[in-house]
C-alpha cells in the first residue's frame, strides 16, 4: 500500500500487509520504496513476528515480489511461493480487505516520505502486531447462501486472531502458551494510549513537510 498522499511522483513509504488466511493474523511492515532489498527485509521481520512457522508465500504479482531474491530465500526454507494473477485483486482478497481495516484506519491518506515518518510507521506497527491480532476481532465466511437474486453471506462466530491460533489443533503447546503468556502482559489502555502517541507524531510530522 502506498503512503503518497495522492502525489505518486518521488519516493515515498509503503506499508507491505501480511495475512495468514486460516486465523486472520495479520502483520504490517513499511518499507522506504519498493526496492527488492527492503522488501524482502520487511518479509523477514513479518516472518520473526508470526507465532508459528511461515510454510508458504502467495504474493502479489509486482517485480517487488517477483524476483530471483525471494525465490532463493523460499527455495532455501522450504516455502511454497505463489502468486494471484494480474489485474485480478480478488486473488488477494484477503489482505486487500486489510487496507482500510489495519492500515488506513489508523494512518490514514497522508504523505509519508522522510526516514523520521518511516521509523514512526515501523513503532505503529509493531504495536498494531499485538492490538490487532490480541484485541481486534474478525469473523470468517463460512458460507454464501442464494436466496433468489441475492447471496446472503454466513459468518462465523467474531473471533480475534489469537484466538483462532489458540483453537486451531495443528499449532503446538509451546506457541499456545507463548501466546497466552504474552497476552497476559498486555494492557489493552496502555497499548492504545502507546499507539494514539506514535500516530500523533507520525501525523504532526507529515504535516510539517
């Protein structure tokens, strides 16, 4: 996701959105440009936040994501690497409803382009790692009904992210009980008010510019 402001001309940040489909769980990380190398840095620091094992990547079909650099590394780990198909945005569909869910709902429209903005989005995401997937919960279709020229839509029970990795029977004790040790630690308030603080400078610091 781009942080141009509506000025797409020179460099400027940009957000790479990581969604695990099974449980919701969702990582953010922003990147300087779409450079091959900062991707992929931002792919690695994704990987060190997920609670479990990264087995697989199904990325968009940029040059960012396309390239010899990531297929070494999923070559080298063992990942399967796939990709949606051009000009077909369902294919993705389940980060690009992220967008406004965990990204511009909290940074909003605005240009971000210095390394001071760029260093206050890598603080806002590492604090929406444990308010979204902790705190936020998210329902998951079950099931589309026809009901003559409509669909109706059957959700499941909302659930956050943690949770969903809690129930799941395929994830280990060990990272069950990281998780629960963590969420114990957590202060809901405080974390709000850390994420409130880091928003208020990003956002008093891209107006400046």
């Amino acid at each position: 996701m781009a942080h141009d402001g509506g000025h797409p001309r020179g460099e400027h940040a940009w957000t790479l959105r990581f969604t695990d489909i099974k449980t919701g769980w969702t990582e953010c990380a922003a990147t300087r440009n779409k450079a091959q190398q900062h991707v992929f840095t931002a792919i690695r620091l994704a990987q060190r936040r997920l609670p479990f094992p990264l087995l697989g990547v199904d990325s968009d079909n940029g040059s960012e994501f396309i390239n010899d650099e990531l297929f070494r590394y999923c070559m080298e780990e063992h990942l399967t690497f796939t990709r949606g198909r051009q000009g077909r945005k369902n294919d993705n569909a389940h980060v690009e409803q992220k967008n406004w869910s965990v990204v511009r709902r909290f940074v909003g429209d605005q240009r971000f382009d210095t390394l001071a903005q760029l260093k206050l989005l890598d603080q806002l995401y590492e604090l929406l790692h444990s308010y979204v997937n902790f705190y936020l919960p998210v329902m998951k279709l079950q099931e589309k009904v026809r009901q003559g020229n409509k669909v109706k839509r059957i959700d499941d029970k909302p659930q956050t992210p943690c949770a969903r990795v809690l129930a799941r029977p395929d994830v280990s004790r060990k990272v069950k009980l990281h998780l629960r040790t963590v969420y114990k630690q957590l202060e809901v308030v405080d974390l709000k008010q850390q994420i409130d603080y880091v928003l208020d400078q990003l956002w008093n610091d891209a107006n400046r510019s």
